[in-house]
C-alpha cells in the first residue's frame, strides 16, 4: 500500500478492511487523512532515514465493536494489504494511526 497522504485522501469516506485471523473481517472507514508537524532537527540529526513529514490516519469504527491497541493488516481493494500500528482514540470509536 502506498503511504502517500496526498494520494490517501482520496480515499476519505471508503472502507478498509480491518482483517484478524480467525474472525470475520472488520470494515472501518477513512475519516481523516491529517499532516503532523515536522520533527524536530535534533530528531532529523539522529534519525536520517526520516525523509517524510508524519501524517495520521483516523479510521471509524463500526458501532459496537472494539479493538485494542496493536499492528493489523488492513486491505482496501484499490490499495491492496498493509499492516498498520492502530490505536483506540476518542473512548475506542476511531483507530488513529501515526505514519512517519
């Protein structure tokens, strides 16, 4: 899957698949596509491979469910399959995503 912001924002309003071995797949829905502000040159010194500016992914949940925090594969059938660290944000009703 091509981490690309620009490109992602495309696909606000689609749905994701959200995929956990053994059970039916999850289907959550892009709602935010957001820059983060550049790290700070310290950090850029020390890590030199950061060549990108972060950005999040702000994925909603479907009613009733929950997942904790972890890395999931999530499939989106124009984008193909990626794995994603995914965090429970505003009391688990989105999965935040921090890319950098």
């Amino acid at each position: 899957m091509d981490l690309d912001p620009k490109q992602l924002k495309e696909f606000i309003g689609e749905e994701f698949s959200l995929l956990i071995e053994g059970q039916p797949a999850l289907a959550l829905v892009l709602r935010e596509v957001e820059a983060l502000p550049p790290p700070p040159q310290d950090a850029l010194a020390q890590f030199p491979n950061l060549r990108r500016r972060p950005f999040s992914l702000l994925f909603e949940m479907p009613k009733g469910f929950f997942v904790s925090q972890n890395t999931y594969r999530l499939r989106h059938e124009a984008l193909g399959e990626s794995d994603f660290f995914l965090v429970p944000v505003e009391a688990g009703a989105y999965l935040q995503s921090v890319i950098s």
